[in-house]
C-alpha cells in the first residue's frame, strides 16, 4: 500500500483502485510503525470505497485494526448518496467516558484507596455476561429507557439532574426506536445495567498529575491532586445484540442496492433507504442504554464513596465532568468546500473535539470547547483536553479515543505468562480488582500504545488541546 508522509503528524493513501477518496492516518514515525504492523491501514483504505465519503477516510492516532472500519477510524457520509454501517460505529454501540471530579485531594485519601477497590467491586458488577438482578427491567420499563437514556436513569434517583447538563446530547439521542429492537437484545440487557462488562472496560480512581493550561483546567474542574474517577463502559449485550442482528440486515441491503464492498465487514445501506433508517434509530437505542449504564454506575461510585469512606454528598463532591461517545453514527453540521453541510458522521473508536463557541457544546462548556477524555492504560495516565479551533475541517471536528492496542489479547496473554501483573501494578502504588487474572492479563500496560505519544500528536495537530493528565490509584475491571 502506498503511504506518503504529508509533514510530521499527517500520512497520505492516495486515493487509487475504488476508492473514492484520499485516506488520512494522524501519526508520527513512532506511531506509524506500530500503526504498519496490522491491516488497520489497509481498512482506512476499503472504508475510502464506500459510497457516498465525504472527505477522507481517517484513522486517529490510536488506530488499530477491527470489525470493518478500525477501531479510531472516522468518516462522514453524504446524506443523499451515502450509506450508514454498523462496522463504522461497531459492536459495543456508545462504548465511552465519563470523567467525574470530587472535592477530595489524593493525599487525604490515598490509604483509603484499597477499602474503595473493593467495596467499588462489589457494587459494580464486572465481567463477561454479568448482570444485577435488583436492577432487571421489565421489558415496559426497558423500552422507556431506551428513549431517555440518562434522563430515565436520573428520573429514577440515579444521580441528579445537573449532571446531564455535562453529557454529550445530555445523555439522550432523539429519535430512538424500540420495536426496531429484537427480543433477544433485550433480553441480554435486562440485567446490564449499572455493569461494565469485561474486556478494557473499567471504573478507575485516579489524581491529577499534571495541568498544561490551568485556566482550562479550572474551568472545568480540575485542580491539582484533586481526585478523579473514570468510567468507561457501553451498552452491553444489548448493543452487541442490536449491531449482530443489524449487521445480517445490511448484509442482504448491501446486495439488494449493488453496493461494492472491499469486505463484507463494511457491509451497509444507503442512510436514506429503509435498512438505513431503521439501524439508525435501533442504534439510539443502544446509545441511550449506554448513558443510562453510565448515570446508574456514577451513582455507585458516589453510593461507594459515602459507605467505604463515611462522607457526605457535601464533603465528596463527585460531579460529572464530562461524558461522551466512542462509538457511535450521528447526523451533524460541518464546512465542507465552503458551504455548511449535513453529513452522517461515524466516529467508532473516536470522539468528537468540538471547539469553543460551537453550538453543540453544552452550554457549561461553550465558551471553553468540548472536554476530550482519553484513558489510557491501567499503569500510565489519561488525559483530558479540549476541541480546538485549529482542527482541520475535515476532521468533523474529531479525535482518538484513548491509547489504542499495540498487542493483540492472545499475545498480551502470551507475554505476561510468568509474570504478575497484579503485583507490578500495587508495587506502583495502583490497586487493582478483576473478575479474573487473565483481563488483567490481556489489558496490561505495555499491551497498549503509549498514550501519551498519542495525545502528543492530537495536540501537535491541532485536533485537540491538553489541559491535564490524569494518574491511576486503583480501578476495577471485568
């Protein structure tokens, strides 16, 4: 494959064969080496097939390879003659972050921090297929949430109402549609709720370490050493179930409208077609159960805080910072060639970045710009920035995600066969609880890429700007 280096953070696949548009990857020679050793480039080039890409395909600097489009690829699609595509947006619908602050400081409460661990884990449910069943929903109660989304969760005394003041969408996508959704997806979810699941996913307790521009980090709460906790999770088997069953779906609409596809993984419809319409508005569905699993989780960790640690709501101060989507499609307004234009963004494994003053940005945050939130591995740091104006246009205004694998889970598991990693993180001072050795096996640190190297080149590039990083204490994963 042809790749040619535009300057220090920008490669090129030019356009060529079917494709019908340029690629662009967010780089730097360190990351595109790691970048080059799977097929993520190779699918930032198929997803330039496809009908209707408005703009370059894009990979962000965590790129890696997935389920048709790699996981931190982005692209936008014409409303009129392009498609829409589970691959694009993946399995786990609205996987995401949410960052909350307290008004508590690492020093006062770092011996405390292995009591929280553990009470954490037993009140949030981690691992493959787990569920809870004081929170299993009828399937009346289930469809209710699948239109609010943390509205629902909030209206039920699952945190408060300012929070939803800080999410992406304020925690709800309009325009879901429930009976577009099978049985099946609603039967895994009734139990999912308030869960994280397995894999990367994780609630972790965290300082921050670092700030890069104190105004901003002030601005939206950050103050040095002030604790922090970090919940990344999505919508379950709910939303795996909605992107199974929609993917058989777009594989018969790729046939029934002559689509070309590079790989059946890309398989998709017209946005306008009926198949189209109806991925969209099941794909809110599972969206909006994501919000509504990361209000309920937000308000164990301040049930947590108060039990383990015997504070009040008033001395703990847990606030939602921010929320925002990983993995998701959604019809936004961008400059293309000069000219404002409606385009079906599909960001999967990316977040949108949206600059101060753009009237998406919650109003709490307008005159700041959209928070970014970026974890990165479980031994590092994370980062929290914020949209910049310099973002290239063709960009939709997005970002990565977090720090993006570098190892697969078989060679992770593979690598650390005689070590433990549970000891080498608490010998860091990071408490760690699990479902199972082998998670942490698969995530630990070096199986990823270096966060920091991958927000390095966001803030290089202008896609986003640094305000702090973020150190682990502890976390829990499933």
């Amino acid at each position: 494959m042809k790749l040619q280096k535009v300057d220090d953070c920008t490669w090129r696949i030019p356009k060529e064969g079917r494709m019908n548009v340029d690629g662009i990857v967010f780089a730097d020679d360190t990351l595109m080496s790691q970048i080059s050793g799977d097929k993520s480039l190779e699918q930032v080039a198929n997803v330039a097939c496809l009908p209707g890409i408005v703009g370059p395909s894009m990979g962000m600097p965590d790129i890696h390879w997935g389920y048709g489009f790699p996981i931190g690829g982005v692209a936008g699609f014409d409303l009129d003659e392009g498609v829409i595509s589970p691959g694009g947006v993946g399995y786990d619908i609205n996987c995401g972050v949410r960052l909350l602050s307290t008004n508590l400081h690492i020093g006062d409460v770092r011996d405390k921090v292995p009591a929280f661990i553990s009470a954490l884990f037993r009140n949030v449910p981690s691992g493959v297929g787990v569920g809870r069943k004081d929170l299993r929903l009828s399937r009346v109660e289930a469809e209710k949430m699948t239109k609010r989304g943390a509205r629902w969760a909030v209206e039920r005394g699952f945190g408060f109402v300012e929070d939803l003041e800080y999410m992406e969408e304020g925690g709800c996508l309009e325009g879901s549609d429930s009976e577009l959704v099978s049985d099946r997806a609603f039967q895994r979810g009734a139990t999912q709720l308030g869960t994280i699941g397995s894999g990367n996913h994780f609630v972790e307790l965290g300082y921050v370490e670092e700030i890069y521009d104190a105004e901003l980090a002030q601005r939206i709460g950050l103050l040095p050493g002030g604790l922090t906790i970090i919940i990344h999770t999505g919508s379950r088997g709910f939303g795996y179930q909605i992107c199974e069953d929609f993917l058989r779906t777009m594989q018969k609409a790729a046939d029934k409208y002559g689509i070309y596809l590079p790989d059946r993984q890309l398989c998709c419809a017209p946005f306008k077609s009926e198949e189209g319409r109806n991925y969209l508005a099941a794909m809110k569905c599972g969206a909006n159960f994501a919000f509504a699993n990361r209000q309920i989780i937000t308000h164990f960790v301040r049930d947590t805080i108060e039990q383990a640690w015997g504070l009040s709501p008033r001395e703990h101060g847990v606030s939602v910072v921010y929320d925002v989507c990983h993995n998701i499609a959604k019809v936004e307004t961008h400059p293309i060639d000069g000219q404002n234009r409606k385009v079906c963004v599909h960001r999967k494994g990316a977040t949108r970045a949206f600059p101060a003053g753009h009237p998406e940005v919650p109003e709490a945050y307008r005159d700041v710009g959209q928070p970014v939130l970026v974890p990165g591995d479980m031994g590092r740091y994370s980062y929290v920035l914020v949209g910049s104006p310099a973002s290239p246009a063709f960009t939709f205004a997005s970002c990565c995600h977090g720090a993006g694998r570098r190892l697969s889970r078989k060679a992770a598991t593979k690598a650390t066969a005689n070590r433990n990693i549970f000891k080498e993180l608490a010998e860091k001072g990071i408490t760690i609880a699990a479902a199972s050795r082998a998670t942490v096996d698969e995530e630990f640190p070096e199986a990823y890429k270096d966060v920091a190297d991958v927000v390095d080149v966001v803030h290089r590039r202008g896609l986003a700007i640094k305000v702090a990083r973020l150190k682990p204490v502890g976390g829990i994963k499933g």
